[in-house]
C-alpha cells in the first residue's frame, strides 16, 4: 500500500497536529501506511502538549504532491486551507468537524464529519468504533485537542460527546483534566514574545463568503487590556496582510480564557465593516467592539459573517 500523509489545516492547532498524530496511528493500525505531517510550525499550546506526552513535533511540509500520490485530511476540507498543491494530490480520507465548502473530488472517498468541539472526539469514537485499544500518549494528545478546541468544555462548541471523551481520554493518560488544561491553555496565552505579525498569523484561518475574502485571527490570552495596548499595531498589521493578501475584511479576535470574553478588531472597506456590524449586532469604534461570550471561530462568528455576506 502507497504511503500517505495525513495532516491538518494551514497555521496548525493543537486539534489539527493531535489529531492528525491520532489518526495516523489509528490508520497504520488498520494497515495503512501513513504519517503525520503539519503545515506549518506548533504553536506553544501545542508544543506545550506535545511535550507533556513525549512527542516530537511533525515535520512541517510545503506541498504534499512532491512526496505522495494521495493524502488524508484531519480538521478543515477547504482547500484555501489545505496544503497548497491540494490540487495535485488525491484525498482518500476527512475527518472533520467543520462545514464543508468548495470541497469536490473525482473519487469516492472516506468522509467522517460530526458536529462536534473537536476533531479528536470524533477519533475517540472511530477507535472505539473499530476495538483498537489508545496508547497512554496517544490519549494525552487527542485530550490536549479536545481542550484547546472547547477551551477546557467551556465554549458553546461542547457537546456531551466532547465531555464523555475528555474525562475517558484523561482517565488512560493519567492526568486531572482540569489541572493539565488550565496549565496548558495557560501555556498558549504568551503573546509578549512575538510579532503582530506572528500573532495574526499564528490562528488564522480565510473563508470565501459570497465572492469576498474574509480572515479570521483569534489569540487568546489572560490579560485582555494589556493585549489591546497594541491594538494600533494590530491594525497596522492586518491591514498590511489584507493589501498584500488580498484580503476584503481581516478580523482578529482577541479571547480572555478565564472569562470567555472577547474583543474584536477589524480592517476592511465600509462595506465590509458594515457586514460586519450586522453579523454581531454591534457597532465599531475605532475599528474594535467587544464580543462578550464569543470564543469559538466555527460556531460564534464564521457562521454570522456568512449570512451577512450572503444577505
């Protein structure tokens, strides 16, 4: 059997590099031939739970079509976030938990997808669906992914499914959930190190919404006022990558974890920020507004963006 890659979505999380080391696992089990990979480098959450399980960070790959005929996709199917010669390559397997959009192949394929926190509780299921027992770090990473995604069960992404597999992942990994998460979400928080830049870049992703490239950045942190001193730079930031990228709207949200309140800032024509304003109900000052109780990117703002979009 030809090997494959398996990995996650552009500017990767803890879900996207966890799980896509899950599956592969899962799959080489079952006789696939498969490795993880990323696009691009771990966050420090990320590292952070990479380290705690004894992992070694995926190697990071361009393009995919250089190395294998056929990939495996693990949280995203939109090919602007995929790897960039996604074209090339033929997509056998998705595991998903996100909407699907401007996704077609010419082959049938394996498609999982469930509306669910995170990707990984969705591998939880599919190993205990096929009786493969989960390696103590294996275990480790799916929870850390879990965690990241629902924010430690607290964002309005959390299923019941999402609870059931954190307290059964915690239980084989031999960690207190909710110690080892505060920790390792804590870990993410650190922003005085790097770039706006780096920063609107580090969680990004871009959707198509309706013929308009919007970008959506999300940081967390654990001292909200002192991330808004650079609101300025953010700005200047944002603005530049929409100039050089082409984006029409670039917004960047920017979430307490211990409170589960955000701030957003947001570049753009008029006409977008109008959109904007009528996906959330409230108006920019300044180019900012706060959003409280928005911290998920999938259920709390891509899908109001896109009706506004597409009204």
């Amino acid at each position: 059997m030809a090997k494959e890659l398996i990995f996650g979505h552009q500017n990767p999380d803890t879900d996207a590099i966890g799980t896509a080391i899950a599956y592969s696992y899962l799959q080489n089990k079952l006789g696939y031939d498969t490795e993880a990979v990323a696009l691009g480098e771990a966050n420090d959450e990320t590292k952070y739970a990479l380290n705690k399980f004894g992992f070694t960070a995926p190697r990071v790959i361009k393009t995919a079509s250089n190395e294998v005929d056929a990939v495996m996709l693990v949280d995203h199917n939109e090919p602007q976030q995929s790897v960039s010669d996604i074209d090339k390559v033929k997509v056998t397997h998705v595991v998903d938990h996100h909407r699907i959009m401007n996704f077609n192949t010419a082959d049938p394929l394996y498609y999982r997808a469930a509306p669910v926190g995170c990707t990984s509780t969705i591998m939880w299921q599919m190993y205990n669906e096929k009786e493969i027992e989960i390696p103590q770090d294996i275990a480790g990473i799916m929870l850390s992914a879990i965690i990241s995604d629902t924010l430690l069960l607290k964002s309005p992404t959390t299923t019941d499914q999402d609870k059931e597999a954190v307290v059964s992942l915690a239980n084989i990994a031999g960690v207190d959930y909710k110690e080892y998460g505060l920790k390792m979400l804590k870990a993410g928080t650190n922003i005085a190190d790097k770039s706006e830049e780096d920063l609107i870049d580090l969680d990004a992703k871009s959707f198509e919404l309706n013929g308009s490239n919007v970008r959506v950045a999300q940081i967390n942190v654990v001292d909200l006022p002192e991330a808004l001193e650079r609101k300025d730079a953010f700005l200047k930031a944002m603005d530049e990558a929409s100039k050089r990228e082409g984006y029409d709207m670039f917004m960047l949200l920017i979430t307490n974890i211990l409170d589960s309140d955000s701030e957003a800032l947001v570049v753009g024509s008029d006409e977008s920020k109008a959109k904007f304003e009528k996906a959330f109900n409230a108006k920019l000052s300044d180019s900012e507004v706060k959003l409280p109780g928005v911290v998920s990117r999938k259920k709390q703002v891509v899908p109001p963006l896109t009706n506004a979009f597409e009204a």
